[in-house]
C-alpha cells in the first residue's frame, strides 16, 4: 500500500465514522430515522462511485482502493464531469454529512467527533 492509498483509506474510513455518528445521533432519537438515514447513505455513497468514480482515469490506481475497485463494473470513458454529475456528488455530500447536523448538535460530544473525524479526513 502507497502513502497515498494510506491516507486514502484513512480518510475514508473517517468519513465512514462521520456517517456512524450521525446513524447514532438519528438512532437515539427515533429507529425509523436512523435506518432512512443508513439507506439513504449507502444509496449516496453508491451515486459518489457511480457518478465520480466511474469515470475517473485512476481506477486502477485509487488512492482510496474500494471506490476504484467498486467502480469498475460502471466504467466509463475518462472525460470532463457534467452538471448532472456533479449535482449529483453534491446531493450525496449533503445527504451524508448535512443532513444529520441537526440532531448531532444536539448532543455535543457526537457533534465534536463527528467535526473532528471530518476535519482531520481532509
């Protein structure tokens, strides 16, 4: 593994912690929140790889290694991202890290891991 796959799979795993602590902050309010929050994720993770991914000319060497891999069945030729897709990565940013602020301020100590797991992925 390459420093930059290191760093790569660290930072995904980060963001994956984020989405955990949101789940938990949704959970701990109403179950049903929760779960459309984790399905909603995964759809929004699976619009990143199909949408950026896919299209990007470094699958075979991912700095994150599972994007790439995952992305390999959508393979698409390497051109600039349109509008579409690019709204599209941006609705799945907000679903995954927007969307469960509100119940992660409400309890300050998730609200600090979930910034601080966020701010030290980038």
């Amino acid at each position: 593994m390459t420093k930059t796959q290191i760093h790569g799979v660290a930072s995904l795993a980060l963001c994956g912690g984020c989405v955990i602590l949101g789940a938990v902050a949704m959970f701990s309010k109403w179950w049903m929140l929760g779960a459309a929050y984790l399905s909603s994720s995964l759809l929004a993770a699976f619009s990143i790889v199909y949408g950026f991914c896919s299209k990007c000319a470094a699958q075979e060497q991912c700095g994150h290694l599972l994007p790439g891999r995952l992305a390999r069945p959508f393979r698409r030729e390497p051109a600039p991202y349109t509008l579409l897709e690019i709204a599209t990565v941006l609705v799945a940013c907000i679903i995954l890290f927007v969307v469960p602020q509100f119940w992660l301020w409400r309890t300050p100590a998730l609200f600090a891991a979930f910034w601080g797991m966020l701010i030290f992925a980038g």
